[in-house]
C-alpha cells in the first residue's frame, strides 16, 4: 500500500502530454486502450444480465405436481419442487448472485476508468485478479448445478436415484436455461480475464 | 502472427544490455522475472502432482459390497461402486487429465523461458490467458464432482434419492479426496493465471 502514491503519480504522467504535464490528464492513455475499455464495459453489463436473469430463473423454477406415494400408489399427493431442496442449486444462486453484484461494482470502476484514466493500469491488474477469482466461482456453480440436474435428467440406475425431469418438466427446463446462463456467464468471465491481460501485454512498450 | 518477428527482435533488444547488442542473450530481463519464473515451475510442478493424484484416486475407487435387493431384502448381491457409474465423474477425470497434461507441457515451456528468456513477454501472455480456460475447466468438473458426491453423502429425501456412502465408505473416501485434489488444483491455476497477469504487469515501464 506504501507504493500506491508514486505509482499512481507515475501512471497520471503517463497519461499526460509532455507540453501540459501540470493539468490533470484529459483523454485516455491511447486510443486502443479506450477500445478496449468500452468491450469490457459491455461485456460487464452482458456478465450482469446473464448472472441476473439466471439467478431469477433459478429461483422461480418452483414446480408442484401430483405424485403417487411409493407406499401407496393409489394415493396421490401434491409435491413441490424447488431450488432449495438441493445444496447444489443453493450454492448456485449464492455464487451467482455475487456474481451479478460483482458485475455491477466491475461496471461502474470500468466506466470511471474511461472518464478518469489514470488509474487504467492498476485497474487492468485488479480486473485480471478478481475476474479469475470469479470465474472460479461461477465455474464451479456451474459445474455442480450441472451434475445434479444431469442425475435429474437421467437419473442413476447403479445407484437408484429415479429421473425428476419426467415429472417436473418445467423445473428442468429452469433449471437448464439458467445453467446455460451461467455457462455464458463463465465464458463471458474467461473473455473478461483475457482482455485485461492482454490490455496489460498491450502496454508494455 | 504478422507481427511476431519483429516484437521477438525487441524483446530480445530488450533483455540484452546496450553495450553488447550483437551477442545473444545470456541471463533473463531481469531478476524479479527469473524469480516469477521458479515459481511458475513450482506451482506447475504442483499442479502436475495435484490432478495426476487426483485422476489416480478417482479411477481406483473402485469398491464392491453385498447389497440386498429392494425387491428381495433377504437376498443379497455384490453390487460395485465405480466413477464411470456417473457422468459427472467420468467428466472430471477427462478434464483433469487435460490438466494434468496441460501442466506438463507448461512446465517444460516455462523452464524453456528460464532458459531462453528472449520469449519471456509473449510466453506470459499465453500462460495467463491458458490457465484462465483450465482453470474453468478444471473448477467445472470439480463442481460437478463435488455436487453429485454430496448427494451420494447425504442423499436427498425431497426426490428420494438414497445415500450411497453409507454402503461403499471407501469408494466415497477416495471421490472425496479426488474432489479435495482438484479443488487445489482450481486454486494453483488461479494463483498461476495471478502471477502471469502480475509479471506482465511489473514489466510496463
């Protein structure tokens, strides 16, 4: 933290013309930096509509039906199914909805970076670093609300776990449109990731 | 790919001192750089460990009980446990035998670097831009890993899906430490794509 104060003087320079060093820095570092500052805000706001509209999906997935007890079969009763009754699916609308409150902060700091330069170069580092942790989380989310839904989907015969899909057909598909969401989302994070790093490699003269 | 002959030449300018530009380069940019550059090896080295491990421990959970039949309780049949039972696991053994590969290879090109540091700058790019995709292969097939052996743990009561662990103890001992592995794999690719996005960063002048 001691280095913060001269680095950030340093960038500011940079930024600035040599002529007009003593007025604050007017324009972005360079024209291709603007560039791709303006793809990682519109890929934030993708990244936020994705991870959002996933989460709202998850969580109105709710779906009751009719079932016939497996001790009575006569006997139907009505069973809801929901995002809650599975580990799995709470951890994805956790991880998820971080996601999406991480979008929005990204958002408005990639936007200030645009209007106040300065602070680009630090600011790639920060995205590159929080973007991977991120993406370590939506993967992951995405991963195991995949594997369940899968055993939903198919079931499991070696072990007996019978297929939910057939009976609770529009909680599937809820739940599989939002893990395609956030199967977006995660490659909108990669994308995201990428370009901070190479905005970095960019400006290295 | 244009580009490639000349950004190699001025990389190589680079690394060389002005007073001997015509001989090749004998040491690395700098020593901060050699000293990224062990440590990218080690974390490689320790990825490479990590998903070997991993794949070994899940592909031999193999484990066999007496289970009696649910048609017939008095009668019993020797049922085996397998991680090719499951789609989920049979993804995350692909996947970190990508990432077990993947290190390999990435770590003979990072002791190439040490060796030869005139690449230095581009090869960081990749790297950083490389783990980013492992990384959410790898927290993906974790996630679908570690969400199908927490039902097989705890079963769920609301689609009755059974618990498995508490007939085959070591085969879930083993998908268990396999799962463990691969998480630290998730993480070593994070603090990998970390320090490549920050070495990039420590050579902007």
């Amino acid at each position: 933290m001691a280095s913060t104060d001269p680095e950030v003087a340093k960038e500011a320079a940079q930024s600035k013309s040599p002529a007009k060093s003593d007025l604050p820095p007017p324009l972005p570092p360079a024209t291709g930096a603007v560039n791709c500052s303006v793809v990682d805000v519109v890929l934030r706001v993708l990244l936020f509509s994705a991870t959002l509209v996933a989460v709202i999906v998850m969580v109105t997935s709710e779906q009751s039906k009719l079932v016939p007890l497996p001790q009575m079969p006569t006997v139907s009763v009505k069973l809801p199914a929901k995002f809650n009754h599975s580990p799995a699916f709470i951890y994805f609308v956790a991880a998820l909805a971080v996601a999406c409150f991480y979008s929005i902060i990204t958002t408005l700091a990639s936007i200030g970076v645009i209007l106040k330069p300065a602070f680009y170069t630090k600011f790639l580092l920060y995205f590159a670093f929080l973007d991977v942790l991120m993406l370590g989380i939506v993967a992951s989310a995405t991963g195991a609300a995949g594997g369940v839904a899968y055993v939903g989907l198919k079931g499991n015969r070696h072990v007996g776990w019978v297929k939910v899909c057939s009976t609770y057909d529009k909680f599937c598909r809820y739940i599989g449109t939002s893990t395609a969401l956030a199967l977006f989302a995660a490659v909108l994070l990669v994308l995201l990731s990428m370009l901070s790093t190479y905005s970095l490699y960019k400006r290295i003269r």
